[in-house]
C-alpha cells in the first residue's frame, strides 16, 4: 500500500511540474480568463488542484501545439512572388 501512495504523491508532483513549465512556456495570446502571470500564481500557490484548473479550464486548444502561431513568411520572399506585397500595388 505504501507504493501506491509514493505512486500518487509522484503522479500528483509529475502533474504540477507539466502545468508549471505548461504556463511559463505558452505566449500570453493562449490564456482564457486570467493573464499569463495569475495563472502562474494560481499553479504555485494551490498545487495539484491549481494546475489541475490550468489543465481543464485555463488553456486554449490549439491542437497540441505549444508554439505560437506563425506570422509572415520565414524566408526572404521576392517582391512578385510576395502576396502582401502584391495587394499593395
């Protein structure tokens, strides 16, 4: 019975530790409700059932990613095969 309850107690600590680099690694533009740093506070000071909240409730789906979305191209682009550039014309 004893390992189950070391079990638990590190299932519940592995739990904390995903929500709170979770948190700190998401751009504030994936946060529902509360800003980056409540939600910080909020996994810290109430723990398991803090990140448990972050988990279920706190976060936006944005299908597993934990990148921000991509903005613009990421190479040089000339300006005739650049689509922004064309509608500006």
């Amino acid at each position: 019975m004893i390992k189950l309850d070391a079990l638990l107690v590190l299932l519940g600590f592995g739990v904390q530790i995903y929500a709170l680099f979770d948190v700190a690694r998401k751009p504030q533009e994936s946060f529902i409700k509360w800003p980056k740093w409540a939600w910080l506070i909020i996994v810290i000071l109430f723990g398991l059932i803090g990140s448990l909240l972050w988990i279920l409730w706190g976060r936006k789906n944005n299908g597993g990613s934990t990148r921000p979305p991509r903005r613009g191209p990421t190479r040089d682009i000339p300006p005739d095969d650049n689509p922004d550039f064309l509608r500006n014309l």
